[in-house]
C-alpha cells in the first residue's frame, strides 16, 4: 500500500499477529463469553466474538497459550475501546479492540515473554 509522505503511524505498541483462544466476562463473573485473539501488543488485544458488547465496557480476559513458551495462560482487566461488525466464513460477529487497564507485573511477564518471542510470532 503506497502512503502519503504525511502518513503517521498512530498505534502506540507494536502488534504481534497470533490466534488463540480468550475467555471473557464482566465484573460478577457469570455468563463467560469464548473468542479468538487475532492480535496482541502490550498495550492491548484485537479479538472476534459473537457477543455483542458496549464500548466503554471493562471485561475481565483469560488468554489460554496451550503451554506456549511454558505459559498456560494470561490474566488481566480490560476495556472496550472499539468495536466493529466482522463477517467471516459466512458467520457474523463483532471485532473488539481492547485496551489493558488493571494487569499484575505478573502477568505483564507472561505477556512480554510471548510478545518478545519473534521467532514464532509475527509483527504487523
């Protein structure tokens, strides 16, 4: 794609494309929501669901890594910054742009340790 001379990228943190599996829920912890991570930086996650959620909405997330790098799974709160329609294979669903707002230094390890991991992963 050719870019203006005026093009700036806006994204603070570099993403890495990755699919796996998220589990998410609201602050009460019923009702536990299933979607796919599509990509990942340290500053947030771009997932698919069916579930139609508000912007604005935190939602507690459980990334599952099937012992990726060692690590089973990751923890943390996030907001909904964003959210768009996303129609794929005939079925559709919502895309949620998600910002990190509450993670322990814990699991901000577990996340620095996949996202620093180059040589499986992809950066867009």
């Amino acid at each position: 794609m050719d870019r203006s001379p005026e093009w700036q990228e806006k994204r603070e943190f570099s993403r890495i494309i990755i699919t796996l599996p998220i589990d998410f829920w609201t602050g009460d912890g019923a009702n536990i929501v299933p979607g796919i991570v599509l990509n990942m930086s340290i500053g947030g996650l771009l997932i698919q669901s069916f579930k139609d959620l508000p912007t604005g909405l935190k939602i507690d997330i459980k990334v599952l890594f099937s012992q990726v790098l060692g690590i089973t799974d990751f923890k943390a709160v996030a907001e909904i910054i964003w959210k768009d329609i996303d129609i794929w294979e005939g079925w559709e669903g919502y895309q949620y742009g998600l910002k990190f707002v509450q993670i322990s230094d814990e699991e901000r390890i577990k996340l620095e340790k996949v996202l620093n991991n180059r040589s499986t992963l992809k950066e867009i």
